[in-house]
C-alpha cells in the first residue's frame, strides 16, 4: 500500500495505491488518519481511484475514521473510488455513508 497526502487549501487529499487489507496496509492509513485527527484536520478526500481491492478490516477502518470525524465536525469523501471499492462498500452496507465523487477537485470543492 502506497499512501500520498497532500493538501489542498483546508482538506488534506489521501491517495492510496494498492490493496487495502488486514495487516500492513490498514495499519498504515489508521496511522494516517490518527495524524490528521491529531493535528485537527477534518476534512479529508481519499483518493481510491488504485484500490483495486477492500477488505473487511479495510471497510471497517474507513466506517470508524468516519464517525469519529464526523463528531468533530467533519467528513471524509471519497474520490473515484474503483468498481470493486464501490461494489464491496455496496454490498456490506455503508457506500451510502460516503459522499462520493468523479474526480478530487470535486470532492475538495464540495467542503467550501
């Protein structure tokens, strides 16, 4: 799992490459995610454009990041996620806990 963080204006945009599984690759985006809660940005874009696979540690790492920012007042989105990555979110319940979009700008944009 390849992780890149970038910001853009007050949303810190997080691209992931590769699989997102149990075990190194999860470990390595809750790390992120704990550094963005712990410096206080709550707007998040994730990029899942090169996920070409979720799995249930996966999914459920996404849903907990999820609420906790969201009880602080802000959200993450999610930006051209793959077939797969939405197929699986769709099929386990909780796509529709994410706003999702075409490309990152529109997600970006969409936090103004």
């Amino acid at each position: 799992m390849d992780i890149n963080v970038r910001r853009r204006s007050q949303v810190q945009v997080i691209q992931l490459r590769g699989p997102l599984r149990m075990g190194p690759a999860v470990d390595a985006l809750q790390q992120t995610l704990q550094e963005a809660l712990d410096t206080g940005d709550m707007q998040i874009v994730m990029n899942l454009s090169e996920v070409p696979m979720v799995d249930s540690s996966g999914i459920g790492l996404l849903v907990r990041f999820l609420a906790l920012i969201k009880k602080k007042g802000g959200n993450i989105k999610l930006a051209q996620p793959s077939q797969f990555a939405v197929r699986t979110l769709r099929l386990v319940g909780v796509l529709n806990l994410f706003e999702t979009f075409d490309n990152d700008d529109a997600a970006v944009d969409s936090f103004a």
